[in-house]
C-alpha cells in the first residue's frame, strides 16, 4: 500500500534536512511491504524550509513539497492529508513533527499495527514503553501528564493513554470520513479532536509506546496557554454533546420528574389524612411506574422491553433496584444526621442521590434492565474476534 509520511513544517529548515535522509536510508529500507512517501506541509516558512526540501527532492524521488499559507498545525494536516490522498494516492498516512522528537524507528511498528487491521496508530509517551523528556522540569512533566489523565476521564474512555500527541498511522478511510468535521480544529486542538471523533466511529485504534526525546534545534510552535484553553473548551463540549445524546441526560430528566411526581403525591395524600409513610409509599411507587415507563420507551428506547410477558418479569426486577436505592438513601439520611443533627437531612439526600442513586441505578438499568452495555460489549467483543 502506499505510505505517505506527512511532516508538517514552520521554521524546520535545520531539522528536515536530518530528518529525511535518516527516514530514506535507515527507516525506509526496512519496510519492505508498503511503498512509502514523503509529504513536506510547509507554510511559507521565512527560513527557507521549502528551498532545503527542493533540493531533497533532487535526490529522492518519493518526496513531494505542498506549500500554503500558515493557518495553524491541523490546517496545515487537513490539508496535506488532502493533497497526499487526491494527489499523491495514499492509502496509509503518518503524522510525524518534522523536529525529529518523534522516534522514528518506531516506523514500521506502527505499519505492522496497520497490516494486523487497526484503522489508526497512535504513539503514546504515557504507557508502559514509552516516555517523555527526563530534562523537562518538573512543572512541564506534570502538566503534560495531568492534561491526558484529565482528558480520558472526562472522555471515559481510558484505552488510549496520550491523546494530545501527533505521532500517528491512519488509513484514508479514517480521515475522509472525519475530515468535515475537523474543519474548525485548525490548530493543535486537531489532535484531540481526531482522535476523538475517529474513536467515536468505531474505528480501530491501537497504541505503540516511544520515548518523546527533547527538540535540539529550531523552537517550539505551541502558545500553551491558547492551547490549554482550546483543548479544555473541546474536550468539555465535545462531552456534554455526547452526553446529551446518550441515555444518561434523559434518564436524569426522567429522574427528575419522578422525584417530584414523588413529592407531590406526598403532600396531596397527607393533605387528605393518609400518614405520610403510606402517602410517601404510594408517592414512591407511582414515581417508580413513572421512571420504568419513560426510561422504556424513551431513554433506552433502543432497547426497550415491547413484550408484555417480558415487562411482566422486568417490572418487578426494576422495583427491586429502586428497592436499592432506598435503602442507599436511608442509609446516607441516617448516618449523615447521627453526624450532623435532623436539619442536614435536606442535604443528605441531596448528596445520597448524586452520589450514590445516579451512579447505582444508571449502572443497574445499563447491565441489568436494559442490558446496553452487554449488549454494546458483546458487539465490541465480536468485532476483536471477527
Ligand atoms: N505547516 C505547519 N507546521 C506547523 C505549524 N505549527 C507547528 N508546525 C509543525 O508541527 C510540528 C510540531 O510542532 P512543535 O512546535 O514542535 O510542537 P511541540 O512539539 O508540541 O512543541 C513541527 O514539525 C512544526 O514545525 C503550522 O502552523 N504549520
Ligand atoms: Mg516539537
């Protein structure tokens, strides 16, 4: 297949005439499967990179120059990847920083990856294998760190480890399909949100840990705080969004009316001279009917419970969850005002139910009820073995 190695290029003229030759005497020689290429993405650079790659590409014959105005790093990657796939007819496309921190001899790894069926290759620095500059000072490591840690917590997703990196393999099919939707990442927040989107379609990602070794010449692109502010604005909409699609946010609002569907039925039967246990009883269990009926037909609607016999069985199994969640409740109200005396009781059961309800019978509806996850595993599964 045909390998275009993309490098993109501000102000690299020292670095890319390193960089190449080691590429096409040391590392290309030893994938013998693929045809690679080299793609410069030069952005008028004041250095004169471009003229350094024209005289490369005297002596090569598989390196291509594709010049542009300087718009920002994933701009200037939308477009080469674009020119490498419409010009050049790659099937598998690298991103490499032409500053040579990136191990190249991680190459053909990530292309044995490719040949075992993975869409995309990322390389992290942060799992077994792999590592960031020993010299960075500390507040740097950290940082660097924190912010991947941050970002696949608040993704949910921790199969990937370094996310804001920009050494990956990919095939084509990875880029045209996520490529519209990339148009407004223009600078560094591209990586993340590639990653993001391409993990959001399903497609394979598999990860190859390197050693990111420390820039020796040239200066970095990067404005850290800009960068730091983009990403976080991404990573936090980009989850609200998937959150609102997801069952959790009408499952909340469900859970919300039900609540109050509660609370009112309490007062309107004390109001008439029921206790308030029984009044609060039959408040609860309308609320739960409630709960069972909208959670069905709308938020796990994909996988709602049609047949009678079937909501026969599953009706008293969901009581018994709520069952759980009452005890959660009494549970809290009572420890939280042995400590704090009977006027914390309001706000007991508001941490009783954050706290604790959300997540226990979200995650009971989602293996047990509606049984999503199984069944969104088992296709997972199906997909490794298949
Ligand atoms: N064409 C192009 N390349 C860029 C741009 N910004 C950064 N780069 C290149 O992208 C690679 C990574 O950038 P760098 O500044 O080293 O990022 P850092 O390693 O995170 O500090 C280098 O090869 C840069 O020359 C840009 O706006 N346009
Ligand atoms: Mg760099």
């Amino acid at each position: 297949m045909k390998v275009v190695v993309i490098l993109p290029t501000y102000n690299e003229k020292g670095n890319i005439d390193r960089l190449i030759p080691i590429l096409e005497k040391d590392i290309f020689p030893q994938i013998k499967k693929h045809d690679m290429n080299i793609l410069v993405v030069d952005d008028n650079s004041p250095d004169g990179t471009a003229n350094e790659v024209k005289k490369l590409m005297v002596k090569w014959g598989n390196i291509k120059l594709n010049t542009g105005e300087k718009q920002g790093l994933g701009a200037a990657y939308i477009r080469g990847m674009t020119f490498a796939i419409e010009k050049m007819g790659a099937d598998i496309l690298f991103e490499v920083d032409a500053d040579g921190q990136h191990d190249h001899k991680k190459i053909p790894e990530f292309l044995k990856r490719i040949d075992d069926g993975y869409d995309m290759v990322v390389g992290t620095r942060y799992s077994e294998g792999g590592s960031i500059p020993q010299n960075w000072p500390i507040h740097r490591k950290a940082f660097s760190i924190i912010a991947n840690i941050l970002i696949r917590t608040i993704f949910g997703r921790f199969t990937i480890h370094d996310w804001t990196g920009g050494f990956r393999a990919l095939k084509k099919e990875v880029f045209l399909k996520e490529k519209n939707k990339l148009t407004e990442f223009r600078g560094y927040t591209f990586q993340v949100s590639f990653l993001h989107k391409a993990l959001q379609d399903g497609f394979k990602i598999a990860e190859v840990p390197f050693h990111f070794t420390d820039r020796t010449l040239g200066d970095s692109k990067i404005a850290p705080t800009e960068y730091i502010i983009n990403v976080l604005r991404y990573v936090f909409v980009a989850r609200a969004i998937e959150l609102a699609y997801s069952p959790f946010l009408k499952y909340a609002i469900t859970g919300f009316v039900g609540y109050i569907i509660n609370a009112v039925t309490l007062e309107v039967l004390f109001r008439r001279g029921l206790h308030p246990a029984i009044a609060g009883a039959i408040g609860a269990e309308l609320s739960i009917i409630w709960n069972f009926a909208m959670n069905n037909f709308w938020s796990f609607s994909q996988y709602k419970i049609t047949k009678p016999i079937k909501v026969l069985f599953k009706f008293p199994q969901f009581n018994l969850v709520a069952l759980g969640s009452l005890v959660i409740i009494s549970a809290v109200l009572a420890i939280g005002t042995h400590f704090f005396g009977p006027s914390s009781r309001q706000i007991f059961l508001v941490i009783a139910i954050a706290l604790f309800v959300i997540p226990y019978s979200y995650t009971m509806y989602n293996i047990f009820i509606w049984k999503r996850w199984h069944i969104s595993f088992l296709s997972k599964l199906q997909k490794t073995v298949g």
